[in-house]
C-alpha cells in the first residue's frame, strides 16, 4: 500500500528538485544530426485497436486489441475442428485469463492445439509434458501454481494453464497484433502453429487483449547516446502535474479530471511535445527502443519514469510514476486513490522494477 499524498509546497520543491539535475549542456540531436529511434507512436487513428470506454476493467488505460485473424500456413486446424472444452478445463482458462487479462479463447486455442483440452496427454516426442505441453525448462523459468496448494506441478492441469497465461505475457502477447503473434511463436517456433491457434481462439469467440496496439514491443537496451531533458522542460512537466494534485485515481481514466498511471504521464509529458504510447508497458518499450535508456537506482533524476509490475502480475509493466524528488524517493503519479506525491521505495522489492530517463530531442 502506497503512503500517504504529500500536499505541503508541492510547486515550490520545483526549483530544488531541478538543481538536483545538474547544468551539463544540452543538445537535441545525436548520431550525426538526427536523433535515432526504433519506434514511433502511431496517429491513434491509424492504430489497430479497440477502444474501450474509460473505467472499463479490461486494461489499464481502457485500451485493447482484437486478437488478429488466423492467416496461412495452418495445419492440425485444417483436419481437426474446434472440439467442444470440458467443464473444468475451461473453469481453467478462465480463471488464467482473469489473473493475467488474457482473453481465454486465447488459452483456449492453445490448449486446443497442444493436447485437445487434455484428451491428449502423453509426453511428446521432445518431452514436452502437461495439459498445455510445457517442456521441463521451460517449466522451470515460467511454471507457477495455479491451483492453490503452493507447488507449481507441470502435469497439473490448473498449474499448467496458469503458467501458460504467464508465458504468453512474459512474451509480449498484449503488445499488439505483432505482439500477439510473436508471443506464440515463442511458445512454438512455427508460423503454422500460430495460425492454428489464432483458428481455435476465433472459433471459440474471439476477444480483446487488453493492450495497448501502439505498443512498440518488449526489447531494447535504450539509447545511452542521448542527452536528459533540459531542466526547463522538466519543470514544465512537473508544473502541469503538480496542477493535477489531488484529482481522483480513476482505473482507465484520460483526464481532464480524472487520471490513471500512463494517462498521467502521458499527459505531462505532452506538454513539451513528447507523445508517449497509451499503457505503462508500452512506455517502457517506447523509451527502451530508442527514445531514452535505463539508469540505475539511486541514479535516477527529476522527471525519469519508473516502471514496475503491479495488478497484470509478475511478468508484466502495469505502473508507471515520474520521479519528483529522487533524495526523499518521491514521486508524482496517479496512484492510490489520486494524483499526489508517493514513496518509491518499496516499489524496489517488485519482481519488475526499472528506471528509464527519456532523451532530449525525441518526440
């Protein structure tokens, strides 16, 4: 639980916090006159997305995407249609797409194709074991319990959903429709299994991943090259944040006057023209593919952003706060119950915890 809002002299910490920075000169152009970045925001109207009226529960930000249609190859679905799923296993797939904001047909797809919702059990000819066809070292990094009884047993069938839900958004399924795709390839290296997946999810409904479609996808080590934000433009993030001070918290909301994490700093950010993506994954893969890079802790500065998992699980970004005052670990973020100054501290102990400063000249 975060501590309490902070109130006292917000706007006048300004000047104390942006000394903390330092004088060191500032240019907006790197490599040769151009600043390089490996990924740019979509126009939103453009984006490949679905969106969701804000508060709706389905993801932070009310953002979403429907899951891309099967295309060619496919194989096992062009012999075996969609089989009917039994009671239990599909209490599995549902209770796995709550934990982790997946939709089920998705896991339903996959368990399709590995063994038929368990009709098919036996270990596979690479060794590949379980309702949901883990190999041991897979199982290893990403097995977790998802029946309760403290143990994650790769050929129980609740531990082996749960865990595949874990895979997949530790692959990048909710950044968008290549997300989506990239995710199961990883789960099985070829384009005919994707496709015969994306098949038995249509065929079971469809849905929306609760995701952000602008996301620029999981990698990159940032770009060290680019020099900080210059302090003024610091200060005019932090003066329209500390504006917000005070108005609600709201699960999904875009402003004006009600806020969530990534709409908050997106927001502040847009005032000096940098336009972040939507959700706190995707800005952290915005500014890890080219548009910042990542410090380290009791590095960090006035106006870096700091990203943790939080309400999506182990594996995956769900909060993003900007760092207000690195001495005391503060920040300002829309959290809580709204917008206000919060300890960072305990954040650190989180199974995701990073720190990225975003680069002067980007957009």
């Amino acid at each position: 639980m975060k501590m309490a809002v902070i109130w006292a002299a917000a706007v006048l910490c300004l000047p104390v916090m942006l000394m903390l920075m330092g004088a060191a000169a500032i240019v907006s152009t790197v490599s040769g006159g151009a600043v390089q970045a490996l990924c740019v925001v979509p126009d939103e109207a453009s984006a490949e997305s679905v969106v969701i009226a804000d508060g709706d529960p389905a993801g932070e930000g009310g953002l979403g995407f429907e899951l891309p249609a099967p295309a060619t190859p496919r194989l096992a679905s062009l012999r075996n249609p969609a089989a009917t799923i039994p009671d239990d296993v599909k209490a599995h797939y549902l209770a796995a797409a709550d934990r982790y904001q997946l939709p089920w047909t998705l896991l339903a797809g996959v368990g399709m194709e590995e063994t038929a919702h368990g009709r098919t059990r036996a270990t596979s000819s690479a060794g590949a074991q379980g309702l949901m066809q883990f190999m041991p070292a897979t199982w290893a990094r990403y097995g977790v319990d998802g029946s309760g009884d403290g143990r994650a047993d790769i050929r129980d069938d609740a531990d082996s959903v749960m865990s595949a839900a874990n895979y997949l958004t530790a692959s990048g399924v909710t950044a968008g429709i290549a997300g989506v795709r990239r995710a199961l390839f990883a789960y099985n290296h070829a384009d005919w299994y994707v496709n015969d997946v994306l098949y038995y999810a249509a065929a079971y409904g469809g849905g929306v991943v609760a995701g952000d479609p602008s996301d620029c996808g999981i990698g990159g080590q940032g770009n060290p090259a680019l020099p900080p934000l210059p302090n003024q433009q610091i200060a005019t993030v932090f003066a329209f944040a500390t504006a917000q001070l005070g108005e609600p918290y709201v699960y999904g909301a875009n402003g004006p006057t009600s806020w969530d994490c990534s709409s908050f700093t997106r927001a502040a950010f847009a005032q000096i023209g940098v336009t972040l993506p939507r959700t706190a994954a995707a800005q952290q893969n915005w500014v890890a593919q080219g548009h910042g890079y990542q410090v380290s802790l009791g590095q960090e500065r006035p106006g870096d952003l700091i990203f943790t998992d939080s309400y999506l699980g182990p594996n995956r970004v769900g909060h993003v706060m900007i760092v207000f005052d690195p001495a005391a670990r503060l920040t300002i973020e829309a959290g809580g119950s709204r917008v206000g100054h919060y300890d960072y501290g305990h954040w650190t102990e989180h199974n995701l915890f990073s720190i990225w400063r975003v680069g002067a000249g980007v957009t």
